[in-house]
C-alpha cells in the first residue's frame, strides 16, 4: 500500500467518524453555543477533534443513573425512619421568596433540609485539618471519606497515617477519590492504606479496555463522615498546596464546614450512592445511619448534584437564588466560566438594583480559564456587576452569599463544568449568622482586591485580546 492510498483510507475514515460524531451532537441536544463549539471543533481539528469528542463530549453518565436509583431505593428504607428527625417543618420560618428556592432544591435533590443542626465554619486551613486529624482519631465506629484530589505528600500521608491506624484498631475506613484526580496518589500509598485494612476506591477511572474512554463526569465531592454523627463537607482538597505550602499560590483559601446532626445524614446517604456506584457492591449500612440527636439550632440542606440527573440541579438552584435576591449577591469563585443563562440571572439581578459583586483570584493554577472568565467582564460591568480580582493568594472558596441571611457554600465553580458534568456537592445554610460570617470573611477579600473597571478592546493588547477571544470561544467545553 502507497502513502497515497493510506491518506486515502485515513482521511475517508476521519470524515466517517466526523459525520457520525456530529450526528451523535445533533441527537442530543444542549446549549447551542455548545453545540456549535463542537461542530466546528470536529470539522476543523481533523483526528485531535474527534479525541477530545471521545474524551470529553458526552453529557450524562446513564450506567450512573441507573445504579445510583438501586443504590437510593436501597437507602431509602433506612432513611425513611429518621424523616421525623431530619424533614423541614410545615410552614418554615423563612420568607416566601427564599421558600420557593427550598420548594426547588427539595424537589430537585428528594432531599428536605435539615434542623437542629451544629455547624462550624472554618476558614482557616490548619484548623480545618487539626479538626479532621482529631475527628479521625475519635471514631469509633466507621470512617468515610470521598475527595477529588488526594497527594502523596506530607498533608496527605499524614491523613493516610491516620485511616491505617483507626483501621487496625478495628474501625472501618473506606476512602474513596477521582480516578482522574487523584492520578498523583502513588499505587505505593495505596497498598499501604489496604494493607493496614482501608479500603480505598476509585471513582470512574478511564479503562478503554472496558470502554470507559471519558474523563468527563468527574467527583468533584468533598466529604467526610465520622460515626455517622459528624461530618465536614466544603471545597478543600488534601495536599499541602491546599495548606498553603506552596510559595507561589499561598495563602490558599477555602471554606470548609463542619456539621452535626440530622444533615450528617444526608452526607452519609451521599456517601454510600457513590461507593455503591464505584465499588459495584451491595451496601451495608448497619450501624451507619444512627439516630441523628438534635445538636444545635441551624437550618442546613444538603444538595448532590451531577450528570446522573436529567435536570441541571445546581444550575438551577443558583438561577433561583439569584432570582430571590433582594438587596446583594456575592459570589466568591476560582473559576468563572459561566453559560449565557448565569449571565443574564447576574445582569437581570444587576438591573433591577441587586448589589451584585463577583470575587475571582488573579493568581490562579489554570489561567487559560482565568483568561475564559474575564472575557465576560466588560459586558457583566455594563449591566452594574462589580468584579473584583484578588491577588493575595489562591481563592479556592466557592461561595454564594444572598441578602447578607442566607448561603451556599461547597465544591461547585461557577462554570460549565460544575453546572453540568462534574459531582458536586453543596450545603445551603439557612441562617443569618453563619451568612454574616460568611459575608464579613467576602468583604475584607474585596478590601484587599482590585476592581476590574470596563475596558474596551484598545486598552488589550493584541496577544491579550487574542487569548480572550480564544478562551471565550473555548468557554463551552472547558
């Protein structure tokens, strides 16, 4: 065979695929910015197009779907006996307005909030880690952890240290992280931590031999369960960078929550669909789910979110307290790649005299998205958004406070990513106090970041304007 009638075969072959890849964008329909992006990404990036279709492009995880709903009904018979405890009462006390977003995220999520819960908020990296070493270090009974990233370096062989012991003291430890994620862990540790009795799984990995060719559908959870009556849950990974080790984006900056009551609950029943799915094992739950005490007086729902739900649930939820704002919006976030519908709910909000302020880092780990983000700044500012760069460090927190009463706090940006294919998971804080926490941590980062003002094309250079447009065009599939 000559190279000509190769190329021949090869490019006959690429246009098949290419025809068939656009077929398959066409039969399932999303955002037509989306859709478009790929059209055009196939048809003018021969052979590197239609990998990154392979790799990227699908939008739902049905395997996912479907044994998530048996690990769920598996739940739900357990779950069911501690309703008296753990539903919202009729009628609550909070206004109508913020009652129509409970009556969303209630429906979306099959999960009522909570009461009698106890919740610490912490701000600080080493306290949140000197919390969790403690906690491990108490159990009794189980420990269950679930995290994105997991280093093998000091922080994270620290917390190793911690599982192998309460695992040989007879507690059981299941650790479960992102296949994709978590690549860095090395298969040393790992056999360390099995060893010693951890069992230790891996969420999605790619295994083309399986035909799991995808690194979308990521679990970009956060969560911890102690004895089935404490939890922490927030946006901070295990590594020392999120310690704030590492010079060249320290300090680092995250919200983390700590909770006890009937909201742990929920956490553990987010747990356990997750191992199921990853494991493919049936799912023992006595003595997991005890009964939840009342432990203090805030209000708290828990909101799983992900591909494997037909609704964009945390897309949905965020449009509908931005809606429901009165007075301010304040949005703390590492990555602003938002869709066409978050932007017009900021802008509507904007408008219509809703104090609307946007805090992103400047000093970032991915600034090719960085770049994605301030594309939407001029138009954002146009409409009375104000946009605040901070450049003391890496923001890593992920926040959304409402009228200085109420807040959403956990591991979802506000990009495409985490509205549509990552697993999130996010707590709503229904009270004033932990929202004025929350807001006074928000303004002293204003205090120390620079607001970016409107700006036209001539005041970019040409590269600059050049990256902007290609992050802003890329926006739908980062």
């Amino acid at each position: 065979m000559t190279w000509k009638h190769f190329w021949e075969i090869f490019s006959f072959a690429n246009y098949a695929l290419v025809a068939y890849a656009i077929v398959i964008v066409l039969r399932r329909p999303r955002e037509p910015r989306a859709m478009l992006a790929w059209v055009l990404a196939l048809l003018l990036l021969p052979v590197l197009g239609l990998v990154l279709f392979v790799l990227i492009g699908q939008l739902r995880l049905e395997r996912t779907q479907r044994r998530r709903a048996r690990s769920r009904r598996a739940l739900a018979h357990v779950l069911a006996r501690h309703r008296h405890a753990a539903e919202w009462p009729q009628p609550p006390p909070i206004d109508a307005a913020l009652l129509n977003v409970v009556h969303l995220a209630t429906k979306l999520t099959t999960l009522a909030p909570t009461l009698d819960n106890e919740v610490t908020l912490f701000q600080s990296p080493e306290s949140f880690f000197l919390s969790l070493r403690m906690a491990i270090e108490n159990a009794r009974h189980h420990v269950h952890m679930e995290y994105y990233i997991w280093q093998p370096d000091e922080t994270g062989r620290a917390l190793a240290e911690s599982l192998r012991h309460k695992a040989r003291q007879g507690v059981r430890c299941r650790l479960l992280l992102d296949a994709i994620g978590s690549w860095r862990l090395t298969r040393r540790l790992v056999r360390e931590l099995r060893a010693a009795g951890v069992e230790v799984a891996f969420f999605h990995p790619v295994l083309p031999w399986r035909g799991r060719w995808h690194v979308n559908f990521r679990n970009h959870r956060k969560l911890v369960v102690v004895d089935g009556q404490l939890g922490f849950t927030g946006s901070q990974n295990i590594g020392d960078e999120y310690r704030g080790r590492l010079r060249r984006l320290a300090p680092w900056r995250d919200v983390n929550i700590g909770i006890r009551g009937p909201a742990v609950l929920q956490l553990q029943s987010v747990f356990l669909e997750d191992w199921a799915f990853s494991t493919r094992c049936d799912i023992d739950i006595e003595g997991m789910l005890p009964d939840p005490p009342a432990a203090g007086r805030h209000a708290v729902h828990i909101i799983p979110s992900g591909p494997d739900t037909r609704a964009y649930v945390l897309h949905q939820i965020l449009f509908a307290a931005i809606a429901a704002a009165r007075r301010s919006i304040c949005i703390a976030t590492p990555y602003f790649v938002p869709d066409s519908a978050m932007i017009l709910a900021l802008e509507s909000a904007a408008l219509r005299g809703v104090r609307v302020r946007l805090l992103i880092p400047s000093r970032t780990d991915h600034r090719f998205v960085l770049w994605a983000g301030r594309s939407f700044y001029q138009e954002l500012a146009e409409s009375g958004v104000e946009t605040y760069e901070y450049d003391g460090g890496m923001l890593h927190a992920k926040t959304v406070i409402i009228d200085e009463s109420w807040a959403l706090a956990g591991s979802a940006n506000m990009d495409v990513r985490s509205f549509r294919l990552n697993f999130e998971l996010t707590t709503v804080l229904y009270d004033a106090g932990l929202a004025r926490t929350l807001q006074a941590e928000f303004d002293d980062l204003i205090s120390a970041s620079r607001r970016c003002r409107p700006t036209g094309r001539h005041d970019w250079t040409f590269a600059q304007s050049l990256v902007l447009g290609v992050a802003r065009m890329a926006s739908p599939m980062l």
